[in-house]
C-alpha cells in the first residue's frame, strides 16, 4: 500500500472551496421608488457584512446597490457581478441577503449558481443559510429559487388582476398615445388626468378630413406639415385605426373587450367606424391624361437631350416613354423606366435613427456657411448707425449756423446716398434660420420612405416630388439603360452622405460636427 503512495503527485488535486476567503456583496431592490424611499439596501448590506465577518471573509467588491428587478437575469448589475466573479480567481462567494435578492428566475437561478460553482465560486443568503456543496443544500437553495419564482407568478397574477379591474373601470395604465399628455403622470392610475394636447387638436382635424374622403394619408401627412406636426402615413394610418381616439380602451390584457375609457375623445364613435369600415368614403385616384406617365417632359434623352413623351399600346395596355425627337431611337416601358427612377428615390432613403443628428449637422453647417454674412451684416448695422450720427449732427450744424446750405445739401446728399447703398446689401439676407429647419425636417420626414410616397402619389403630387428632389429633371440613357440625375436638392443630396459617415461612427463616440460638416458644403449649402 506504501507503494501507491508514490503515485498520490499524479492525482488530480480536490477542489477545496474553503480555501478561497475572498466574497462579492450584491444586495438590490425591484423598484426606483424602493430604492429612494426605504432603507432596504443599507440593511442589506450591513447584514451581509456582518455574515461576512463572522464567517471570515473579506469582502474585496460590491454590486447591486440600486433597483433591478429579479423577473429576468438580464440586469446591468448582476451580468456585472456574475462576470467578476467568474474572471477573478480568487473570489470564493456571492453573499446576498437572501436568494430572492439573487434572483426569481427559478431554474434558471439554479444553473447560473451551478455554473458559478464550477469556478469555485458559492452563492451565499445571509437569512437562509445551506450548505451549497452538499445534495441536501444545493436541494435547499433550489427550493428557495423555485419558491422565489413562484411568489413572483402570484404577485404578477395579483399585478394583473388588478389591471384590469382599472381597465374596465375606464383608467389607461400607460403613456397615452400621440395627441395626449397624462398631467398627473406619475400618480396613481385612478388619479390620472389625461388631456388633449396641441398635436391632438391638429389630429382631430386630420379625422376630419379622412371623414370627408378628399385626402389620401399621404396628402394629410403633407397638411399636417404645413400646420407644424411631422408624421409619414403609415404612423397616421396607426392613428386612424386607434380605438383610444374615439374614447374606447382596447389592449391586449382585455382580449375580446371594449371599455369606455375616462379620457377626452378626438372623434366620436360613429365617425371612427365611418373611417374603419369598408363603405368609408375614401378618395379615389382618377387618372386623366398622362397620370400613367408622370416622368414625361421631366426625363430627357441623354444622348440628343430632348425631351421624352409618351404614349400608350392600347391593344396591350402598356404605356411606353420615347425621346421626341424624330428619328431618335430612344424608348422605355413606362413600368421599368418608373423602377430605375425609384431606384434614384430610394438611393436618398435613410433609417430615422439619425435624423435629429443629421438635423444638428445640417443647422450646424448653415451657421457656419452663413457666419461671415452674419458678420457682415454686423458691420453693415454699425456702418448705418455711423452714417445716421454724422447726419444727425450735420443737421445740427447746419440748424446752429454753422455752416451753410450749400455744405450741407452736399454732406446730407452723400450721407442719404451711403445710408442707401448700406440698406440695399441688408435686404436681402437669404435663408432663414427657422425656414431653413423646416425644409430640414420636411426633407427627413419624407426621406424615411420616398420612395413609397412617390409610389403612392397622384400625378400632381408625383410632379411635385420629382422638382423637389431632382430640381433640373433626369437623363435616360438607352445605351446603358441608366438613369442619370443632374441636380439633387441639396438637403435631400447631403442625408445619405452624413448617414453613411454616421454608420461608421463608434457607438457612444461623440459627433465631431466640423468633419461631418466638411461633407455637407461642398454639396451647395
């Protein structure tokens, strides 16, 4: 037996947990309100560190301290913790105040604590103390886990009870969709004061022209820009079909159920399912003339620069473009050169995620286009005052006697004169600031889906678009079956161009305007 001794120094070596001393404390709460208003942390913590000392550990680090709630293992905090604990070699325990404070996640809780303990590391409850390396512990600490869940299924089951009794009572438990403000907003739900805000007044005429069957979304979209409220069609078609605007509370925690709710409608019941129903009065699209081909006159032959017509294979009821000048051989079915072009409509579409840093860029890059007008306008300003002095006191002169008609006709004349030439550079000073920003925003508002908008237009608003965006038309080029642009509006030129760079830019890195200015000017700014 003496013998086998001598191969005990190839034995792998037991995993002794009592060796490590070192302990992590996580302590947290499920709420903000928990966290502000009780001092649950502070006794959390001081019982983990008195359980620390009575069992000889040192505690090296803290987690938690705040309100994370324990329905999911997916909290800033505890991923925090968990990887610590993992990547040190020396920490040999979590100590919480008790394993609800760990986590409710029930079987999940109990393979994150087994995984744990694969790296030496124990979960430990002060009010709940196992022994975590035993069967009959980690049994126990299941328990605890299942247990933690379990209370939690109750008190949601409680949560949802209750949410729904207000629900049927009329109350709104959320934010209140667009066109309302909850004034009492972080009351109790029966406390809730919900009112109709600016934006709900415009949407209210917005019902009102939906009901009148004269407007597409997309035409009430465009009215609704001009009175000041950004929104595409398809967030307007959301609204159209919205119960909560016509006074009735649908959600998904009510299947089945209609609830008068206690907030201000914008429209009544009868004319929201006039909206709704299929006998609704909506606008019809009446084709007249070359509807079928929007593009005529504003696309050009790229090869002898004139311009494309139009005309109609009725046998087929196919519409065809073709160069006006005769002899040329150019021509293009209507629905593939119409594909090309939006193509040109969708290479300017961009995400909304940047829109209000592209708008800060843009308005960035105007201020300092428009520095060195704005500076000299201040000097233009302090020429005029100058002159009007000097005016002012060669009537004074002239009024006292001091010099004669003659001298100041002459000085008056040339004062008038110079106070004119000043005036006249003044008059005309451009784009302004606050014009500026809502061609900005109208061009972003549009650029999240031009390309649709187009799609979805009427002849007239198809036209109006095309000039918008390619103010001196497009070239078609038969040769190479390529549509060519020759000048897009500036706004609309430059949101790619800044998307593309902010694509690139690191998360979290911050905005350095001058280089992304530096792509906007040359663009005609």
């Amino acid at each position: 037996m003496d013998k086998l001794n001598q191969f005990l120094q190839f034995t792998p070596k037991e995993d002794t947990f009592s060796e490590r001393r070192n302990a992590i404390v996580y302590t947290r709460v499920s709420t903000k309100e928990q966290a502000d208003t009780n001092t649950s942390l502070t006794t959390q913590k001081k019982h983990c560190e008195l359980y620390s000392k009575n069992n000889g550990y040192d505690i090296i680090a803290y987690f938690g301290g705040t309100h994370e709630s324990a329905k999911s293992d997916d909290r800033r905090e505890f991923k925090r913790m968990i990887k610590f604990a993992k990547q040190s070699n020396s920490v040999g325990y979590i100590i919480v105040y008790s394993y609800d404070r760990f986590s409710r996640t029930g079987s999940s809780a109990s393979q994150i604590t087994s995984d744990l303990l694969k790296y030496g590391v124990q979960v430990k409850a002060v009010t709940q103390e196992v022994d975590t390396l035993t069967p009959s512990g980690k049994f126990q600490q299941n328990l605890f886990y299942m247990f933690s869940q379990f209370d939690n299924e109750l008190r949601r089951d409680k949560t949802v009870t209750a949410m729904t009794e207000l629900l049927r009572k009329g109350y709104w438990l959320w934010n209140p969709p667009r066109g309302y403000k909850n004034v009492n907003k972080h009351h109790k739900a029966v406390d809730s004061k919900i009112e109709i805000t600016e934006e709900g007044k415009l949407l209210k005429k917005a019902f009102q022209w939906k009901l009148q069957g004269k407007y597409t979304n997309v035409q009430i979209s465009k009215k609704l820009l001009l009175l000041g409220m950004t929104i595409n069609e398809k967030r307007l078609l959301e609204i159209f079909k919205n119960p909560f605007y016509c006074g009735v509370l649908v959600c998904n925690l009510l299947p089945g159920e209609a609830v008068e709710g206690r907030h201000p409608k914008i429209v009544s019941h009868e004319d929201f399912l006039k909206i709704n129903t299929v006998q609704s009065n909506h606008p019809k699209r009446h084709v007249h003339g070359s509807a079928e081909l929007p593009l005529k006159q504003f696309a050009t032959c790229d090869i002898c620069k004139g311009p494309l017509t139009g005309y109609e294979v009725k046998s087929k009821g196919l519409y065809y473009y073709k160069c006006k000048t005769t002899g040329c051989p150019c021509s293009k079915s209507a629905k593939q050169l119409h594909k090309l072009f939006l193509e040109e409509l969708f290479s300017l579409e961009v995400k909304d995620t940047f829109h209000d840093t592209i708008r800060e860029v843009m308005m960035h890059t105007y201020d300092s286009a428009t520095n060195e007008v704005r500076d000299n306008e201040v000097q233009l300003k302090k020429q005029i005052s100058e002159k009007k002095h000097k005016l002012s006191v060669l009537e004074e002169r002239f009024a006292m006697g001091e010099i004669d008609r003659e001298m100041y006709v002459k000085f008056a004349k040339k004062y008038h004169d110079e106070i004119a030439n000043f005036e006249k550079e003044m008059s005309n000073p451009g784009l302004s600031s606050s014009n500026l920003q809502k061609a900005i925003d109208k061009a972003l508002m549009m650029s999240t889906n031009l390309s649709e908008i187009w799609g979805c237009a009427d002849l007239e608003e198809k036209q109006d678009i095309q000039k918008l965006v390619f103010p001196a038309g497009i070239g078609y080029n038969k040769q190479n079956d390529r549509v060519r642009t020759f000048r897009t509006n500036t706004i609309f030129a430059a949101i790619p161009l800044l998307t593309r760079d902010l694509e690139k830019q690191k998360s979290g890195k911050p905005i350095n305007f001058d280089r992304f200015s530096a792509r906007v000017t040359p663009e005609g700014f």
